[in-house]
C-alpha cells in the first residue's frame, strides 16, 4: 500500500490507479495494491456466499437515490475524505483535521435528526 494510504477503501480512493497499475506514486512499484484489490474481491465473494441474502425493498424513487449519491460524493471531496475514514482512520493517527471533520459530522446528523424527527414530524 501506499504509505501516505489509508487501508479504508474509501481513503483508498487516491490509490485506485496505483493498486490497479501494481505502482504507488510514493513507494515506486507495489504487487500489496494488486493484493489489496484481490482481498476486497475475495471478501465480497465470500460473505455474499457465507451470507444470507436480506429482502431489501427500496422505497424512495431512483432519481432520489441517484441525487443523494450525488450529494454525498460531493460531500466527500469537498470534506477531503469521508465519515469512516476521518472518524476511524484519521482519529486513530490523531489527526486534528479529522477530529474537526467529525465533530462537524456528528453534529449536523444529530441536528438533521432532530430537525427531521421533531420539527417536520417525519418517523423512521
């Protein structure tokens, strides 16, 4: 993996070229990003095989789902990195641009559940 990496998929976004292409931009020629990419692959198969298969309806329209992938994506570079990978990853190397990320971040879920719930009446 790369060293300037997280092991996080999602803060492995920056090494999808590198682990696919068996080079990291910081390291010279890696073969741990094929092996990483082939462990995300295995462990797909093998909880989809070990697994069983929840009944999953979606009840919300596709454009729906498709805008708020939109905003999240969005989100995610906007804040350099995503929830699991500030919240997880960059506490554990007690970064302080992760602890403000998630503070940021627990504290806008906790409003738009408050906001959501209380003031618009709206149950799960």
């Amino acid at each position: 993996m790369c060293r300037r990496s997280l092991t996080a998929v999602p803060a492995s976004y920056r090494c999808i070229n590198p682990l696919i292409t068996l080079q990291c931009p910081h390291d010279g020629d890696s073969k741990l990003g094929l092996g990483f990419l082939a462990g995300i692959i295995a462990g797909a198969w093998l909880a989809a095989a070990l697994v069983r298969h929840p009944d999953i309806t979606l009840t919300s329209s596709p454009a729906l789902l498709i805008a708020a992938g939109l905003i999240v994506g969005y989100g995610t570079r906007l804040g350099s990195g995503c929830t699991s990978g500030h919240g997880v990853c960059g506490l554990a190397r007690l970064s302080p641009r992760s602890l403000a990320a998630t503070a940021i971040f627990m504290a806008v879920a906790g409003a738009t559940v408050f906001v959501t719930r209380h003031l618009l009446g709206f149950q799960p």
